[in-house]
RNA sequence: CGGGGCGUGGCGCAGUCUGGCUAGCGCGCUUGGUUUGGGACCAAGAGGUCGAGAGUUCGAAUCUCUCCGCCCCGACCA
C-alpha cells in the first residue's frame, strides 16, 4: 500500500502529479483529438457548479445569456489588425463543406467554401458585427450579454484543463455609451470573478492591470485575476478587458447620442473558462488526490453504510437514508446540502479512497456500531484520510454546515498563507533573479512584488528566468518606486512570477 | 516547429542494448471461498494484432525506415 494515493507525489515530480490526480478523480481523459479532452462526468459536474454560480453573478449585474455561431467568417477577423495579429496562428479554419467517397472508400472535402470560415478562438468580432445592427441608438444602450460556449485555439503545448485546443468558457460582451461606464463594467466584473474565485473556489487572487506586452489583442487594457499553484507558478484565473472603441470603429458599432451626433460605442469583454478546474485542482489538491472546495463540490457529503449482515445493512441503510433526507433539507451556501450514499457493493476501504481520490468534502460513515451509540463516523478531506469524528445522528444536521463551512475557509487560509510564504517584495533585479534562481527545479519562487515599468525591456531583461510581470495589483495605495530594470519612477509593484 | 523522454491487457511497469521456449509482473477486473469498522487473504479465471505501417530475417515487442500520439524543456500563447 503506498503512502499517498497518488504517485508521484507533487514534491517528486508536479506536472505528473497533476495528471495523475486529473485521472484518479476522474476528471478527464485524452480524446482521439490532439490537444482536445473528454471532460467526464465528475470534471463536468465540477463545471456545472462554477456555471451555476457565475450565471447568478452576471444576472445579478444585469446580464442576460445569449448565443453566436462557433463560424466565424474569415473578413470578420481582419477587421481589427491587433485582434488578427493575435489569434492567427491558433485558429481551426473551415474550408470544405461537404465529403464524398473517394474511388478507394475514403471521404474527400468537397464543396470548397467562397470564404472560409474560422472556428472562434473567441467572439468579438461576430458579437460586435451582430452589436451593429442592434445598436442605433443611446436608448439602445448598454447592451449587456454573456454567452457559455466553446472556443478553439490551436495551442502547440496541450494540457488538461490548463490549456486545451477546445476548451469551455463564458465570454461576456457589452456595449456602452461612454468610457467611463465600460470601464466601470470591465472592473464590475473583475470584481466578480475575483469574488467568485475567493469565495467559492477558496483560491486567493491578486487581480489588476496587465502590462502591454500581456493584453488581449485589441483591447486597450486587459485585467486579470491571477492566483499562484502549489509549484509558485502564476496562473491567469481571469480576464476582463477594456476594448475602448477599437472594435466599435473597426465594426462600425455606432449609436446617435443624447445631442444626435453620432459615435462609437466602448465596449468590454471578459471571460474564464474550464482552466478554472485546473486551477482548483493544482491550489488546493494533495498527494491523495483532488480536493474539492464545498461551495464548488457537486457532492458536500457522502454517506458510507458499513455492515457484515444482511440485518445490519437493512438497518444502517435505513438510518443512513435518515441522515441523507436531513441533511439534503438543511442548508449550506444558501442551497440542500449535496449528499449521496454509496450503497455500493465494493469493499469499505476503496470506496473511502475513491472519495478521497474524488475530493469530496465530507465522508459520513455508518455502521452497526455507530447505531448502537447513536452516531455517525464523520470525516473531513482537508484533514488525514484516517482521521474521524463521531457525531450523535441528531446532531448532523446542525453541525454539517458549519463543518462544510469551516473546510471552505479552511482551505482559503491555507491557499492564502502558501502565496503569502511564497511571495516577496525585492527591491533590485539582482534580488528578482536570486528569488526565481536560474535552475528548472519545480516550486522554485513564487509572486515577486517589484517596481517595474511597463517596457519592453522589462521583458527583456527577466526573460531568461521565465519570468513575466502578471499584473500590477490594484489593491491598496500607491507605493511608489523606482523600476528596477530603467530606472523610472513607477506609482505600484508589479507582480512578477513564473506563469502557466 | 526545435531538443529530450516515452508508447507492451483498465492503471503502473519489466522484457528491447546482445532478435528465438506458448509475452511477463504488481494493482485492478470476474467467479468461488475465508474474512471484514475497512485501501484484506486464498484459489481459479478473463483480458494484449507489444502505438500504426512498411522492410530485414527461417523467426521481430526486440533491428531498419516512415508515420501517429503522449510527457518534459524551449519557441509560442487572453
């Protein structure tokens, strides 16, 4: 019997131990498609939560749900040059459409397409022509729409979840009459994806501008939410960006204004995607598979009947279905405590592993003995795999939420205290590259604050180390300094990090 | 796309250098039994065109060539 359920551990050799977990808790597996994954039911079920959450968040903030074509034609994405520039050598390019059986039985593309069309590796431009038509005038604005789909983009180096050539994701696109409120809209909703990503997924986020170099191609700012993995490595956990009137001009999104001149609109866009699952998985998973915050566990509990006969287990069945109907009516996050009993008929120690390798929260565990005390096992997946409470069954449902609770936050501090251990204010270059060291040794640094400006020789200079500045913290005053690679006098830290 | 590693039953691997008995091992799976607050034990079984194709050879998992895929590093990348 190892001592850890998955191997290798994340200390021996991380990247495999992501893998490994992605694949212990059945999460996904590799498709017959290069770069592409089948998510399976319980990476699915995992999504389904961050869907449901966010859906509320963005209805909440007066967005209503749409949906566009995957096609996009090829002159929609010519039309912003920095937007080409940017995602012309990851698109899926439709040319054909139709087969026929070729002399030797195989289908040949016919039916070759007047202009091809493109898979969208996102949707700006198809958005914004449809913004066009919909837009004339103020009191058509603001135009405030999301839409779940999928989006491609031929990424040379795949990995699940992380970075995959399809992959899901929610792209929200709004249309504003003014600067200031686009900008207050692409702020609004990296408010939200930071407190969703603090609050539900317990992963601790810094979240501001990106430097230049880092924008979305055709966006005037980008910002991003940016959380750090168990290996110090950054990852992007979240966009919003300010699109100005760049996409308005180049698509002619026009509206007649209060005094009746005409103007472009300013408009926004703002998206995360499946990469979130990769982001739970690597903040808060250990060497005994994922861990699940409860807010975003499609499961809070599991219920374990224990018993050798077949009295016992029509009795502890029927207590355990007790437990499963009290707790399924009490409440945790505003929502029925999730809970199922696994009646299965595998052995009692790789059922309990199976969960734990799954990361559901809480393992409830019942048997003849606990009956006869009127209690119940109670274990918790942020604690030893062996460690056990009992609980009076009485008492269960009053005690779960605060339990479920506890884990949630729980998990938030320890996330919080590993970045906060691994993240440094240095005041010099040579201290940035001491920090990174230039060894390849995984967990090597962590998020540098330092004063850098926003320069390509900024780039330049920490290149090398592979590091890139993530975003520059909005958190707090202004603290100003002196950039540490020019010289210039900069208002804030940026913060520097290794990145997925 | 460049460098490196790898592809052998569901998972993890040995065997490949130095071709040759019916291709093995651990875990998992099936059945029976013994157990049982626990990732058990015993026994019997099922499961593999050794990534694909071509070639060399009396004989290829093993040698040669081509291709495909995966992983790591780089390039690249909201």
């Amino acid at each position: 019997m190892p001592a850890t359920a998955i191997s290798p551990t994340r200390a021996e050799d991380y990247p495999e131990w992501y893998q490994q977990v992605v694949r212990a808790a059945d999460l996904a597996e590799q498709s017959a498609v290069r770069g592409c994954m089948v998510i399976k039911p319980h990476g699915y079920a995992i999504w389904e939560r961050m869907q449901k959450i966010l859906d509320g968040m963005f209805k909440a903030t007066g967005h209503v749900n749409a949906y566009f074509p995957l096609f996009i034609p090829l002159s929609y994405l010519e039309q912003e040059a920095k937007h080409v520039e940017g995602f012309a050598k990851e698109c899926a390019v439709v040319t054909h459409h139709r087969l026929e059986l070729g002399p030797d039985g195989r289908l040949i593309p016919t039916g070759k397409l007047e202009e091809p069309l493109v898979v969208r590796p996102t949707s700006e431009t198809i958005i914004g022509a449809t913004y066009a038509k919909w837009i004339q005038s103020w009191r058509d604005l603001p135009v405030l729409v999301n839409q779940w789909a999928n989006v491609v983009r031929w990424e040379m180096r795949p990995r699940v979840f992380l970075r995959t050539a399809e992959f899901l994701w929610q792209e929200g696109h709004t249309a504003h009459a003014t600067a200031e409120e686009a900008v207050e809209e692409t702020l609004r909703m990296l408010d939200v994806y930071a407190t969703f990503a603090e609050r539900d997924l317990a992963m601790p986020v810094v979240k501001g501008p990106k430097p230049a170099a880092e924008r979305f191609p055709g966006a005037v700012d980008t910002y991003s939410i940016e959380a750090m993995m168990q290996d110090g490595k950054a990852l992007q956990a979240g966009t919003s960006h300010f699109l100005g009137q760049n996409f308005a001009r180049a698509q002619n999104i026009k509206f007649a204004g209060t005094s009746g001149a005409e103007e472009f609109c300013w408009t926004t866009s703002w998206g995360v995607s499946t990469r979130l699952i990769g982001a739970v998985i690597m903040t808060h998973s250990d060497d005994d598979g994922l861990v699940l915050p409860p807010r975003i566990a499609p499961q809070h509990v599991v219920i374990l009947p224990i018993s050798r006969t077949d009295e016992e287990r029509t009795a502890v069945l029927e207590a355990c279905r007790k437990v499963e109907a009290a707790l399924t009516a009490t409440t945790y996050a505003d929502e029925p405590i999730r809970v199922k009993i696994d009646a299965r008929d595998i052995r009692g120690g790789d059922k309990v592993w199976q969960h734990v390798k799954q990361g559901v929260p809480v393992r409830v565990e019942i048997g003849p003995r606990d009956l006869a005390a009127g209690a119940a096992s109670v274990s918790r997946r942020d604690r030893g795999p062996k460690e056990r409470e009992a609980v009076a069954l009485a008492e269960l449902p009053a005690r779960l939420p605060g339990i479920l609770d506890e884990i949630q936050r729980g998990l938030f501090e320890r996330a919080r205290s590993f970045r906060d251990a691994r993240s440094q204010r240095l005041g010099s270059r040579a201290e940035v590259e001491a920090f990174f060291g230039t060894g390849d040794s995984a967990g090597a640094g962590g998020f540098a604050r330092v004063h850098v400006a926003d320069d390509p020789a900024v780039a330049a200079a920490f290149d090398p180390l592979k590091v890139t500045v993530r975003c520059i913290p909005m958190e707090g005053p202004d603290e100003p300094g002196t950039c540490v690679v020019t010289g210039r006098s900069v208002p804030r830290p940026s913060v520097l990090a290794r990145a997925y």
